[in-house]
C-alpha cells in the first residue's frame, strides 16, 4: 500500500469549508501534509473545529469568514491566506450555494445572488492567489462545478448556468496559465451526501437514508461521500496530476453515464434548496 503523502509541504486554501465537501477537502490537504487555511461565510464553528483536528495532526491551519456576495471580502481572504500560510500553492474553489425554483418564479435577487457566490467570488477570488502562483510559476486551481453544469435538471435554471460556467471558465483559464506553471482543473460532483441534503430532500434525513434512496438511483448503488470528492482533489493537485489540464472530472457514481428517461420530469420538485439564504424561499 502507498503512504506516500502527497502535500508535505504545500500550502493550500479551501473555501466553503466549514461543513460537507469542502470540510473534507481541507482535512485531506492535512492529513496529506500540507497547511490548510479553511473558509466559512456564516458559522464558523464546523470550519473551527476543523482547524483545531489539523492542529492536532502537527499541520497550520486558521479560518476565515468571508461573505462571497462581496468582492471586497472576498479579496480581503485572499489577502488573509497568503498573509497566513507565506503563499498559497493549491487553491480548491469549493464555496457556493445551492437553489431550485420554477424559472418563471426567479427573481433578479435571487439570481444575482448565486452568480456572485457561484462564479463572481470564485473569479476574483483566484484572480488574486493566480497573481503569487504566476510570480512563483507554480501552483494549482481545483474548482468545484457539478454535473448540474453537464446535465439539465428542471428547476434548476440558474444554478446549472453558475455550475456550467465554471466548466468553461475553467477550460479557458487553463490554457491560458498552463504555460506559466498553473494548472487549473475541475471537479463535478454528483450526489454527494452533506448536511443540506438531510434537510431539504425528503426520505432522506441523514447518511443511512441517503444511501438508501440513492441504492437504486445511483450505478453504483450509493450515495456519493465527502470523501469521495476530497481524493480527488489532492489528486488534481499532486504532481500524479501534472499533465492534466482544463479538464472537469466527473465523480459521480455513475449518474451522467445512465440514460434517465424514466424519471417523471413534470412533476414539481418537493425538495426546495435555498432556505436560509436565498432571498423568498
């Protein structure tokens, strides 16, 4: 068996890390070697207690708040990361927010939300770590879509645009800093079991029930897990990765490769993603 580490020594910035997959990533860049700085925009206590597990592990680790409806804050983390770790060698672009609404019922707050959250704030957000990665012509960008930006879902309008943006930014901005030493790739996820799944998703109120409503929904017959995601981004951003570039992984169990036409698409969605933080739900 390999025990190799594969981040000793790296430094890396997680966002959207105080719970579910990007919780896991961070804990992974640790457990792999590297120091972590984690992000959170509302609670930090998930985020808190992941940097007190880091330390234990002998690693550096600190979170910050940032609300990524504004770019000033979203800068400012920047700002704070490198000031932290020294520089910032992987950057793993996991925050964002999730939503469903008929189209016709969208309104232009709700849509603008999850534009600055999904893609304005990752944008600038590596546009300030990408300036130190080119400086030192080193460094990586994971960022996280999902297959809602591969494949269409009914009432999804508007997080699918967000996620599908990030699969063609992520092309473009690849081979535009590949060849001063940034790899920039992505990561799809398909039904990964998180706290938010457990709240809004009926008949699945925690990790059992999940498993078991995805057992004949999903190829491989479970729900996907946070760690699932999470290997694959200390993957992505390993030298194992070096030559891939401008790619979108897709990790999902199977899901995209299934042909779904016996899925009752008219009917309306019980699930209402959004609640908390998305304004009218």
């Amino acid at each position: 068996m390999n025990t190799e580490r594969k981040m000793v020594g790296k430094k890396a910035l997680v966002t959207g890390s105080g719970t579910g997959i990007g919780r896991e990533i961070a804990l992974e860049f640790a457990r792999q070697g590297a120091d972590v700085v984690l992000h959170y925009a509302h609670s930090g206590s998930g985020a808190e207690s992941a940097v007190d597990e880091i330390r234990k592990m002998g690693r550096q680790a600190a979170a910050f708040r940032a609300d990524f409806d504004q770019v000033e804050e979203v800068v400012e983390l920047a700002r704070q990361a490198v000031d932290f770790l020294g520089a910032v060698d992987c950057l793993v672009n996991n925050a964002g927010v999730t939503f469903n609404r008929p189209f016709l019922q969208v309104t232009r707050e709700q849509f603008d939300l999850l534009y600055h959250v999904n893609i304005r704030a990752q944008f600038f957000l590596t546009q300030e770590i990408v300036k130190g990665m080119v400086a030192r012509k080193r460094g990586v960008v994971c960022n996280l879509t999902s297959i809602h930006g591969l494949q269409g879902a009914p009432e999804h309008s508007v997080y699918s645009g967000t996620k599908g943006a990030i699969v063609a930014y992520t092309r473009a901005l690849a081979v535009e800093l590949a060849h001063q030493g940034v790899r920039v790739n992505a990561i799809a996820p398909g039904w990964v079991t998180v706290e938010n799944h457990y709240k809004v998703i009926p008949d699945c109120a925690n990790e059992e029930a999940a498993h078991a409503a995805a057992k004949d929904a999903v190829p491989v017959s479970r729900a996907g897990m946070p760690l699932d995601i999470a290997k694959l981004a200390i993957f992505l951003c390993s030298d194992d990765a070096e030559f891939i570039v401008g790619q979108t992984l897709v990790a999902d169990g199977g899901t995209t490769s299934l042909m779904s036409l016996f899925h009752d698409f008219r009917a309306p969605s019980t699930a209402r993603f959004g609640k908390g933080y998305v304004p009218g739900v």
